[in-house]
C-alpha cells in the first residue's frame, strides 16, 4: 500500500511526465515543517476521536524518526513519491507500517503544503526581521561615525546643498526600518493556518481546525477552506516586501560603487569587501556592491512571475501553484544572503574625510543660502534666485567659487550682495541653520540618531522575544 499510485490510473507515470510534475528537487526544505505540520494534524485527529491515541502515539514517534534521519542528511528525496509530502508519508509507512495511512484522514495536500508555506514563511519572516536589524544598526553606527562630515548633497546627481554624512545613512536607516514595518505587518496576515480545508471544502470529520492552529502556535485560521487551498497571496506579499527591501539595498549599492570611484572617493571599501581583477594589477571592485544592485532583478523577476502564475486561476487549487516555491525559495535565499553581506560591508567601510573636504566648497552648494540672505533683506525670492544664479554663471566663466570674491568684483557684478554674507556660506554655517527635526543641523542629526537608537533597542528586544 503505501503511498503508492493511484489505482483510478492503470498505467505508471511516464518518466519525463514524473520529472516534470515532481516538486521534490525544490521543495525538500519544507520537510521539517511537514512534519510539525502532521504531529499537530494527528494530535489534533486522536483528541477529536478520529484516530486512536495508539495509533497517533506510533505515527506521532515515526514522524520524529523522519525528521532526524533528514536533518542527518540520512533521507534521500525518492522521485517514485513526487512531493515531499509524499516521501515523508512513505518514509513514514516504511517505518511504522499501514497505520500511517491514518495521517492524511480529513486532510489534502492542497491544504497540507499550504500550512507547511505559512510554517516555513512565519519562520523566515523572524528571521529576515533579525538580520534586518543587523542592517539598520550598522547604518546607526556608521551614522554616529560620521557626525562630523559634510559632504555635498546631491539632486540629479549635481552637487545641491551640504548635508551630513551622518544624515545621508540615516536616510537608509529610516528606509529599511519601513521594510522592517512592512514585514512585521505582514507575519501578522501570515500567521493563520489553512489546515482543516481539506481539499476545498472542509471535511466531514469531527476535526478542530482551531486546535491544530493553536498545537502549531498559529494565531488564526482561514475563515473560508475555498480561500485557504487558493490564497498566495502571504507569498507574493513577500515577494513584494523584498521587492522594496532590494529597491533600497540597490540604490545603496550604487551610491557606495559611485562613492568608491576614484571620481569620487568618499569612501573606501574594506579588502574583505573588494576584489580585484584577473587582467589588471590596480584594481580594487566594489563586486559586493554591484552584486547587491544586482541581485534585485531577479527579485523583482520572481515577484512578477508569481503575479503571473497566480492570475486568472479558477478557485481552488491548481498545479500551477506549486512554481510559488523555487520563486519564494530563491528570494529568501538571495535577499538573506544581500542583507548579511551588506551588513558587512557597511560595518567595515572607510570614510575619506580629507578627499570629501577637499571636494567640498568649490561646489557653489551655498547659493540657496545667499538667495536667502537676500530674501531676509526683502528681495522676493525669485529676484534672489535670478541674480544669485547670473552671479554663480559668471563666477564660473572666471574659473572662482565664492570664497575668492572679492569687494570689487561683487560691487561691479552683485552691488546688492554684502562681502561678509559669503563668508557665511561655509559648509558647517549652511548645514547649522536647517534645524527642522528633519533637517541637517548637527543637532537635528543628534536626535535622528537617538531616535534610531531608541526603535534599535525596542526592535532588538522584539526580536529576542520572537525567537525564545
Ligand atoms: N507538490 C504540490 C505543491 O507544491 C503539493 C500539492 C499538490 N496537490 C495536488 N493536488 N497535486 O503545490
């Protein structure tokens, strides 16, 4: 018996229809889940009267014999059986005989690999929001570092106004602690169980899909079994959530290849985080940072490619759901392996204070400031702008920034503009007078950073309690 073919069908499967339709090369990871998923369902089918406490005791004892001998690397993946699913049943009756025909009463493997997605999903989840963590703390630390540092911020790619550097790791900070929002957020839609819809409707026996919920530690179950077999929708909320994570993780990715050029040179990545090249001796590649940039397409491919899978389908379940793995296996694998090694690389980075102060002030990144000097003095703004703009064109033409005007040249070119006003458009005074909460005067930095410090310790002390 076993778990053999199903006698509706009298020939045996066709080998290449077999490889093609098996999910066992994939979905091998799952077994663990698989298996905390049956103890739950058979303790749950022994208390309902459904089976006998003797039978759920042997099966309950055969499926942790499973469990070990694959986290020994001892089970080979058995094609004959196309799921893991299936081998772990017919493991299971090798070891314990025809009583573990008993496991799948009241249950499909539609509703049984969906519990085993929402398991091992529940399970990443906490571990992504660790290493998430890990990630904005090295942000924090580089942000505290760097407190003392101007460099030009950017608009377009052009040198605008002076910000921080501080500042400028915050911004990320600040980005990934919405993905941190985001994914708890969604653990919280992901933590219900599906287990007690059967194929599609429920099932005639006795059995509280309540209590297998509440066995496995799941918060909530599916209110509707038509739903339960069909929903992806906790997978490609995933996908979308890493989607975002490696839109910001690509644009830091980009900004530390392009501060690391020898153009720029802000900063330097750590020998640990660099490699060289097989052709030419001088070469030191951000390969990490590219790989992160890089790294977020196929991310966003597996993120449409589900999408695509999943419309259109007719309730309830479908064949086609099963492509949801390698897609959802591959990004979780991809973005935990982004997220520790950016962690590592943003910890160990270097930054050129004296080529960043070098660059710094021959960037006329003080003229919104003198524009606002003359406001203060009541010239409109647009007036401001206008003659700020014709002076900087000019000072350009005559290869000067404004620290070498002198009194002659502004009488004849700007009479309105004051000499002493442009010693005030240092770096350090520019970035003094923006001291909104937000903004980039060194104390409104302070308190960014204590605020990132005191949502660290909170999400550090969650995480803690997640995992104990
Ligand atoms: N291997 C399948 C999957 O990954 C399990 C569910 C199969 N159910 C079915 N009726 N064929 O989705």
């Amino acid at each position: 018996m076993g778990v053999a073919r199903s006698p509706r069908l009298k020939a045996a499967l066709d080998q290449r229809a077999a490889s093609f339709t098996a999910s066992l090369f994939f979905d091998w990871r799952l077994l663990p889940y698989d298996v905390t998923g049956s103890i739950a369902h058979v303790t749950m089918l022994a208390e309902a009267g459904v089976v006998s406490r003797q039978d759920c005791d042997s099966i309950v004892a055969g499926l942790q014999t499973v469990r070990e001998e694959w986290e020994a690397g001892a089970l080979q993946p058995r094609l004959e059986w196309e799921d893991v699913h299936m081998n772990v049943e017919g493991r299971l009756s090798e070891l314990i005989g025809p009583v573990a025909g008993k496991l799948h009463t009241g249950r499909s493997r539609n509703d049984q690999v969906a519990l085993d997605m929402h398991l091992y999903l529940k399970d990443v989840g906490h571990q992504m929001s660790e290493r998430l963590v890990a990630m904005i703390s090295a942000l924090a630390g580089q942000a505290k570092a760097t407190s003392d540092v101007i460099i030009p911020g950017y608009t377009h790619l052009q040198a605008a106004q002076p910000v921080l550097l501080s500042h400028h790791f915050l911004a990320y900070a600040d980005m990934l602690r919405r993905d941190y929002d985001r994914l708890r957020d969604w653990l919280i839609r992901t933590d219900r169980s599906p287990l007690g819809a059967g194929a599609l409707s429920g099932t005639p026996y006795p059995t509280r899909p309540e209590r297998t919920a509440e066995l496995l530690g799941l918060a909530d179950v599916y209110r509707n079994s038509l739903d339960a077999v069909s929903d992806r929708d906790f997978l490609l909320e995933f996908l979308a959530w890493a989607a975002i994570l490696m839109v910001h993780l690509s644009r830091l990715g980009e900004e530390l290849v392009l501060w690391s050029s020898q153009e720029f040179g802000y900063l330097t990545m750590d020998d640990r985080y660099a490699t060289g090249s097989s052709m030419m001796p001088q070469k030191k590649n951000p390969d990490v940072a590219e790989l992160v940039r890089g790294k977020a397409g196929r991310v966003f491919g597996h993120l449409s490619g589900l999408l695509v899978v999943m419309k259109g389908l007719p309730l309830a379940y479908h064949s086609d759901m099963q492509e949801d793995k390698e897609s959802v296996f591959d990004v979780v694998d991809t973005v935990g392996a982004v997220l520790t090694v950016a962690t590592g690389m943003i910890e160990t980075l270097r930054v050129n204070r004296d080529r960043i102060r070098m660059r710094l002030g021959h960037d006329f990144t003080g003229a919104t400031d003198l524009a606002d000097m003359m406001v203060q003095h009541g010239v409109p703004f647009r007036e401001a702008h206008h003659l700020v703009g014709d002076l900087v064109a000019r000072l350009e033409r005559d290869a000067m920034g404004f620290e070498n005007v002198t009194e002659e040249y502004l009488a004849r070119y700007a009479p309105t503009i004051p000499r002493a006003w442009l010693d005030e458009l240092t770096p350090d005074a520019i970035v003094a007078r923006r001291r909104q909460a937000m903004g980039t005067a060194p104390e409104s930095v302070a308190g960014q950073v204590a605020n990132l410090e005191k949502w660290l310790k909170r999400a550090v002390k969650l995480n803690a309690k997640t995992r104990a």
